[in-house]
C-alpha cells in the first residue's frame, strides 16, 4: 500500500496540494522509512523543489530527516546520507531552523559515532531541548564512551532539563558499563523524582545497573518494589546472582520465572562458566536443548565452547561446532574466536588454525589469536607461535607477554630478552606478568645488570610490589650471585608473610653454601607462622646437607611429614640420600635409599655416587653406578664420577676402562662451558674456545694467569685429565677450561676491584675449583661461580663451599 501511494502521487492533480502539499509530501517521506524503494525520497525532494515549497519549514525539517535516516543510505542501518543531510541543512535558512532542524543533525552524527561532529553541531545550537540532551547521551553510550554519557547526564540537569525516560535509561546503561554505582545512585535519585519507578523499562535499567555494580541487596530492593515484572526484570536477577558466585540462588530465580527467554539461560550457563563451574555449565547448556524450545544464540555457544576450552573437552567442543555447521548459522566473531580459543586451549592446535584460514581476518580478536599462539607454545613450536604473534594487528600486553613467557618456558632465553626490548620500544607498557618473566629469563642467564634495569622499571612503574615481580627480582639477585641484594629485597617484602617469598630466600642462602643462615631463616619463618611447603623442605634440607647438619635434618624431615603433612617426594629422598652421603653416612645413605617406597631415581644415586669420590669408597661408587646407569644409561656423568673415584683411589687402569666402556657405548660428554655478562653482552667460551673475537688477548691473560698461581704454590692436578698425553699437553688442556677463559676475559674487560660473575653449565671440576682459590688471591678479586649444583664465592684464596661440592 506505500509503495501504491508513493506511485499515486505522480499523477495527483497540483489543485489537491495547494492548502497543504508540504504536509502531504511531508507524510510521502514519511513512508519512505518503510517503503520498499526507501531511494523514492529523493523524487519527493527534486518535486517539492519544481513546486517551490521548501519555504515550508515542516517539510524541510522531514527532508532532513528522511536524509539523517538509513532510508537515504539505501535501507543500511550504518547511518543516511551525511552530504546531503548537511547540504541540505546548510540550504535552510537560518530563520526557518528549529530545534527539531538540529536534533535531525545532530542525531545523525551522534547515532553514526561520528562524535566530533555531532559535538560541533551540539555546541552550535541556539537553543537546546531534551531531546538534543538525551541524543548527546545516546550516541556516547553507543559509541562507548560511558563516563562521557554521565558527565553530559550531570549536565542536562544542571542545564534545568528534565530528563526523558529514553534519557534515564541509557545512562544507566552507561553506569552499568562502567560499574559507577555512585553515579548510578543519582541517576536513580532523578527516576524517583520523576515518578518514573514504576515505568518497568526504567526500573529494569535501575535494576540491570545495580546488577552490574554488585550491589545485590539494593538490586533485590528494587525488584521487590517494582509494580510488575517483565522477563527483562527477572533475567537481571538471574544474571545478578549469577555475576556474584550465588549460583543456588541464581538457579531458584530461574525455576521462578513464569516466562524464560535466552537470555535467561545463557544467564545460568555464563555464570556457571565465569564461576569455574564447567561442567555444571555444559550440563545446563544441554538441558536448554532438550527441555526448552530455545534456539542458542551466540553467547550461548560462546560460554558452551569456553567450558569445554577450561575442561580440555575438544570432543564436546567439536560437537557444539557441528552443531553451528548444521543449523548452518553464519559464523559471527565471537563464535569464531571462541572456537579458535576452545580449540588451542585442548591441544587441537591444527584445528583452531584451520578455523583461523576460514575466518575474516577483521573478525578475529587478540583473544583467539593469543589462544592459538599458546597453543603453539605448549607444543613447543615457537615458529608458528612467532608467526602468529606477528602477523596479529593490535597486540595487547597479553600477547607479549604469552610470547616471552613461551620463550622462556622453551629455553629461547636470548628471543626473550629481545622480544622484551621491542616491547618497551614499541609495545604497550608490561604488566607484572610480563617482568616476571623476563626477570626469570635473567635469572637463568644470571643477567645481573639487565635484572637491575627491569628492577627499576618495576619500581618506577609501581609493579615492585607485585608478590610475582618481587620474588623474581630476589632470584634475578640470588641466581646472579649477589647475595646481599636478594636479602635487601627479602626484607623489603617479607612482612607479606608469603610462603614463596621465605621459600626462595631460604633456597637462595643454601645455593650459596650459608647452611647455618639458611636453617635460621626457616626456624624464624616458622616462628612468625609462615607455613612451608614442600619446596621450602627441599631448601632446608639441602641447606642442611652443604651445612652436615645430619641431626637437624633428620628432624626436619620428620617435622615435615608429622608437623605440616607432607608427603616426601623424590626430591626430600634425594636431599636426604645428599645430608648422610656427605656427612659420611655412606652405609646409612645406602641403607635409607633401600627403604624408599619409590624407586631411586637418577639424583638419588648421583648423590651417593658424588660422595663415594670425596670418601674414596670405589665398592660402593661401582654399585652407585651401576644403578645410576640402570636408571639412565646415557648419563655420562656417572661414567666420569666412577672414573674420578678409581683416579682417587689410585686405581688408574679401572679408570681408564671406564672410559672406554663410555667410548664403547657412545656415551657422549655434555659439553662444558662457561659465560659471563659484560655491559648487556653474554660472552660464551667453550673449552680451548677459538671463536671468542678477543680470543689472542684471552688466551694471553690466560697464560700469564696460569704461571702466576702456579708461581704461588698452585699444581696442577693431572690426574683429572684422562687422555693419554705428555703431561705438558695435560697441563695447557686444563689451562684452556672453560671456566679458566671466561676469568681471563673478565680480568681484561672489568676494572680492578670489581667482583667477577661466571657461570658454568657443569659441576666445576677439581683443576678449576682450586685454581680459582689461588686465582682470586693473586688477583685480588672476589670471584663468584655459580656452576650445576650451587654458588662458589672465592675471596683470599679460599671457597665458600670449603672444598666440598
């Protein structure tokens, strides 16, 4: 019937539209809102132009109109035609302009999100009405800009307007989204002026905002006094409840509602969701399918597919995408990115990439981006992780910072440290997440100066006092051999009582040989009534081992089981097979190994193998062996261990088969070697390293640093090396030891008197460990070493450890 009238009106005779033509084309235009041929406005325009009758202000106010409207686009909801509108109001002359003229702009903008101009047309109005208020506070609420939407609110009042119902209830809106309950209770103040409490859209907005806030005892009130309730007004309930954990309450709301909506179940499944209630969730979601008539919507699905993403359910989660397949439903982003998410997050990374190939690229999120690169992480496949972190187009701190933390996790400590510097140069500002694990990567490197840096970061940004950040920077310090710093940041932090924060202290002090001040700090912790765990027995009792407090070990592992419940593990044994074995107690470590009610594993028997070298019991080193090499028979330290027992006992030719049975069996060594951080660089040396670019001034110092410790009393030991050669190519072999270099390169690149760090992927082996006493008295410098096991600190010709290791 429109489109027949719009068709009419070319043949209407001009004597029927004279008294009122721009009425009646006024209501032609009208029409076209809903015509099926919304373009026709334009002829409605280009006629009443040939008649002359835009003098009419009526009709040029519903050109205007029709123009800010999505007929003019074309039937698209996007907006109208914002040229013509402004060209066309540009033509009205300034007399004819009402304030009807200006709200038709200014709602054009404002709906479009095309805030500048719809501020500009705002401020350039000569006068205002409600409705140019509440079309400012509409278009910031749509575009998101909440705390705007109130602030214009506040204003309005001020301005001596009344606000409109549309009014309250889109700055509720605003309230909710922002969870600004204070401003919230305002608004709500005005309703109740109004008399607007019982209007049950409003009081549902005023309901829904006080949801939103978690103020669940005013939400209640609200509800309670509401003259009637729609289903909007239970679905806050539900979704209330549902927000705060009160999943029981939650579910009897639900079973109350007269009518239910789907919006009511995802209430129920998102809130089992969002609670850790999984499988409550999926239990929910499939009673929605069989008991009601309910069509899942988008959320729907989005919950369902989070569910079976926390459980690991892929199979679940492939029969919710089958689901979307039959009913042949578009894929809309949030579906997508769940999908991808539910996918990476159950292992089924292939096929959250093959998800990923399908979709718009524009629709996908940083979420399922960051799902799929930490699905490639778990895998340990840092390639396509890297790939997919670069081609992501808005990469928040997440994303950084789930690529650093799978670069650490899989040993690409340098990638990490890189990849950190590309964030602070171009990346969003870390999080404490993000430090913490770049602290960890220079924990592991023993990057001193560069842990420092982020140390200050961390303190600048006010993320020091992160529990994660704190106890990063105390092992950065610890691990780097600066023992002093790490007890400085200890006693900054240990009011907080935090179980690993005394933990990593008492670990740090028993890695440094400071058995004695290590028990102490336990005996305090349990004192203050902070509660170990079992990480913290590991730290005392290997405290206790380096230290020979066989007694208090002994205690403590008793305490351990009878005083806190818990139950050793493998590592407690090894401590304890560790504590006997270097007190001497080889018949008792052997004897306790016996008891286990697990088998031994590797570091149970290294340990008592260890120690039979230091107390020369070759009968007991061959059975330590032989179940070490049982347990892992490519373990090439047994075979060297075994050989440094027979070398101790003087049993040179059972030594010597023991490497040949090594040879035999192509055990290889792990290579040794050693590094050490100069001005943000890590310098790597192997043994008789030739790749070093200052290698001829190392191999110098090296030489001179040789014939100077041995000119104050340092021999040799020949014996460690089991090459048959002359004992003067024994002797420039263990000249050349990792270890050895990395010194001399440090006594050339630091300045006098400044301590020298160096690290060693191995236990340092005699040659070393007694050259670097003499090493640190001819030269004059505290040397820290921190090799496989724990930290040397060498001063005055003399170890921490006291020569036992």
């Amino acid at each position: 019937m429109r489109d027949a009238a719009l068709e009419l009106h070319a043949g209407a005779p001009r004597t029927a539209m004279v008294a009122s033509a721009g009425d009646h084309y006024a209501r032609l235009l009208r029409l076209c809102e809903t015509a099926a041929n919304p373009g026709a406005g334009r002829g409605i325009h280009a006629r009443a132009v040939k008649a002359g009758l835009l003098a009419s202000a009526y009709l040029c106010n519903n050109l205007l109109s029709y123009y800010a409207g999505p007929a003019a686009a074309g039937g698209d909801s996007g907006g109208g035609s914002f040229p013509e509108a402004r060209r066309l109001f540009d033509e009205i002359p300034a007399a004819q302009r009402n304030v009807f003229t200006w709200n038709s702009l200014l709602s054009m903008y404002a709906k479009s999100g095309r805030l500048a101009d719809a501020r500009a047309v705002f401020a350039g109005m000569p006068e205002r009405d409600a409705v140019s208020w509440t079309v400012m506070v509409v278009g910031l609420n749509l575009a998101g800009r909440f705390g705007e939407a109130v602030r214009t609110f506040l204003d309005m009042v001020a301005d001596g307007l009344a606000p409109t119902q549309f009014t309250l209830t889109n700055v509720l809106s605003s309230c909710a989204a922002t969870e600004a309950g204070r401003a919230g209770r305002n608004v709500h103040s005005f309703v109740v002026k109004l008399g607007l409490s019982s209007c049950v859209p409003v009081a549902n907005s005023v309901l829904n905002m006080y949801g939103k806030c978690g103020d669940a005892e005013t939400a209640r009130a609200v509800f309670e006094r509401m003259p009637m309730w729609s289903v909007s007004s239970w679905n806050a309930m539900v979704s209330l409840n549902a927000h705060l954990g009160r999943m029981d309450l939650a579910l009897s709301i639900f079973g109350s509602m007269p009518d239910r909506t789907v919006i009511s179940w995802n209430a129920v499944i998102a809130g089992y969701n969002q609670n850790g209630l999984d499988a409550k969730a999926l239990r929910f979601f499939s009673r929605m399918l069989s008991d009601s008539s309910m069509e899942p919507d988008d959320i729907t699905i989005t919950s369902v597919l989070s569910a079976c993403a926390n459980l690991g359910m892929v199979s679940i989660g492939k029969q919710v995408h089958a689901y979307i397949l039959r009913c042949g439903t578009p894929y809309t982003c949030q579906v997508t990115n769940a999908l991808i998410s539910m996918y990476a997050k159950s292992g089924s990374v292939e096929n959250a990439r093959g998800v990923m190939d399908q979709a718009v690229v524009a629709d996908l999120n940083v979420i399922s981006f960051t799902a799929l690169l930490e699905g490639y992480v778990k895998l340990g496949d840092m390639k396509r992780a890297r790939e997919i972190f670069d081609v992501m187009s808005n990469r928040d701190v997440v994303a950084w910072t789930a690529m650093i933390v799978g670069y650490q996790q899989n040993g690409h400590n340098d990638e990490a440290i890189e990849l950190f510097r590309s964030m602070i140069r171009s990346g969003p500002e870390p999080n404490s997440y993000t430090l913490a694990a770049v602290l960890s990567v220079c924990a592991s490197l023993a990057c001193l100066e560069y842990g420092k840096q982020i140390h200050c970061k961390a303190i600048r940004s006010r993320q020091g006092q992160s529990s994660s950040v704190s106890n990063a920077i105390l092992t950065v310090y610890a691990r780097s051999g600066n023992l002093p710093w790490a007890r400085r940041v200890f006693d900054w932090v240990r009011w907080r009582k935090e179980t690993v924060t005394w933990t990593s202290m008492i670990v740090a002090l028993a890695q440094h040989g400071l058995g004695e001040d290590s028990v102490g700090l336990f005996e305090e912790m349990l004192r203050v009534g902070v509660k170990p765990d079992r990480i913290t027995y590991v730290g005392v009792l290997s405290a206790c081992a380096h230290a020979g407090f066989v007694d208090e070990g002994k205690r403590y592992y008793q305490q351990m089981q009878d005083m806190h419940g818990i139950v050793p593990e493998m590592s407690h044994y090894a401590c304890m097979v560790d504590l006997l074995a270097r007190s001497g107690l080889l018949s008792e470590a052997q004897e306790f190994i016996q008891q286990m009610p697990v088998e031994p594993d590797a570091i149970a028997w290294g340990s008592l193998l260890s120690a039979c070298r230091v107390h020369k019991n070759a009968d007991l080193a061959e059975l330590a062996a032989e179940k070490l090499l049982s347990v892992d028979p490519h373990n090439s330290g047994a075979y060297t261990a075994l050989s440094n027992v027979y070398s101790a006992c003087g049993r040179w030719n059972d030594a010597a088969k023991i490497w040949k049975w090594r040879k035999d069996k192509a055990v290889k060594k792990e290579t040794g070697f050693s590094w050490t951080h100069i001005q943000n660089r890590v310098h790597v040396f192997g043994a008789d390293d030739v790749l070093h670019p200052q290698r001829d001034a190392v191999y110098r110092t090296a030489a001179k640093m040789w014939e100077d410790i041995k000119k104050a009393g340092f021999v040799p030991d020949l014996q460690s090396v089991l090459h048959d050669v002359d004992d003067e190519l024994k002797e420039e072999m263990l000249s050349r030891h990792s270890e050895k270099l990395a010194i001399a390169f440090s006594l050339i690149s630091m300045p006098e008197g400044t301590t020298l760090r160096i690290m060693k992927n191995l236990r340092v082996c005699n040659d070393c460990h007694t050259a670097i006493k003499f090493i640190s008295k001819v030269a004059d410098r505290e040397i820290i070493l921190r090799d496989a096991t724990r930290f040397h600190h060498f001063r005055d010709g003399l170890c921490s450890c006291k020569d036992y290791w």
